[in-house]
C-alpha cells in the first residue's frame, strides 16, 4: 500500500507543479502559482507522515519504507531544481521567456556538471540514508529493518558506479563526434 502512496505523491509532485504553473503564466494568478509551487514540499512531509505511522502501527520496515525515504532524499536535493526546469520551459513555451540554456554536452564544462550532478547524488544519498539509519535505529529490530539495510547497500553501490561515471569524464573529457573524427583524418 505504500509503494502505491510513493507513486501517488509523485503523481501529487507534479500535479502541484503543473497547477502552480498554469496559474503563473496561463491565468496570470501569480500568487495562487506560487503559493501551488510552495506546496510541493507539503507532499515530502505527507509521505514522511505517512511512513511514521505505517511504522507505528506495526508494519515491518520493508522495501517501501526504503523507497520513500529514497523519494524524499531525491525530493529534497532536486526538488527546487526540477521546478525551475519546469518552470523555465513553461515560461519559454506560454509567456515568451527567454529559451532554456542548453547544457554542455562536451569539454570541461560537460565535466564540471557531470561533477555537480554527483555531488547532488551524494547530498540526496546522506539525506536518504539519515532517514533510514534513523528509522532503523527507532524500530530497534535487526529482522524489522533488513530491507531497509539492503536499500542502504544499493543506493551506495549505484552512488558509487555514478561517481565513477561521473568523474571519468574529468579525466576523459567527451568531444564532439566532428572533432574525433577529423583527428582521425589528419592522423
């Protein structure tokens, strides 16, 4: 039933994005788009809500409760940014703002944001797992809270696989395909 409720507040996310948006720049409703756009971090502390008391009420901290811990560390860390990604292509689109800027996808600067990304990884993964670590130290019961251990174990593996793909691109800067393959001409 949980793992329903992540997908709904997900769902709820954007909801709330989208509204606050089309209030912003459709209606012109700038403090009603605002105060929608505000909301969304309501939805992270509906989910911790709700975690908390499956947890009282007895329920074994499983995957779910993992996941929504994961949810709400990602939440936190990106949240503000993906409304502004939104935000930034709705005005573009509806009010005439300037055109998104285009990320580097190549050189220093590719490598510089491939850099940040992680570091953004890494702040959603001790927020994350602060929750967990904390749920696992409330429940105090090593057979209630294996799974929660076990999203602890993958989230530092996929947090290290992303590191290494991250940073290789320090060291091994992307080009064009154009430039690659006039070196291989003059070559």
């Amino acid at each position: 039933m949980l793992s329903v409720f992540i997908v709904g507040c997900e769902i709820a996310f954007w909801l709330f994005v989208l509204a606050g948006l089309v209030c912003r720049y459709l209606l012109r409703l700038n403090k009603t788009g605002m105060v929608l756009l505000l909301l969304t971090p309501v939805v992270d502390l509906i989910l911790l809500g709700v975690t908390v008391v499956d947890l009282q009420r007895g329920a074994a901290a499983g995957f779910a409760h993992g996941l929504a811990a994961v949810y709400i560390g990602v939440s936190i860390t990106y949240g503000h940014r993906m409304v502004r990604w939104a935000d930034i292509r709705f005005a573009h689109r509806f009010a005439g703002g300037p055109a998104p800027v285009k990320k580097a996808k190549f050189g220093k600067e590719h490598a510089r944001n491939q850099r940040h990304g992680w570091f953004l990884h890494l702040v959603s993964w001790a927020i994350g797992c602060s929750l967990l670590y904390g749920i696992i130290l409330w429940v105090n019961e090593d057979s209630q809270t294996e799974a929660l251990l076990q999203v602890i174990r993958l989230w530092s593996v996929v947090l290290v696989i992303d590191f290494l793909i991250s940073f290789s691109y320090t060291l091994w800067p992307r080009v064009p395909k154009e430039t690659t393959a006039s070196n291989q001409k003059d070559s």
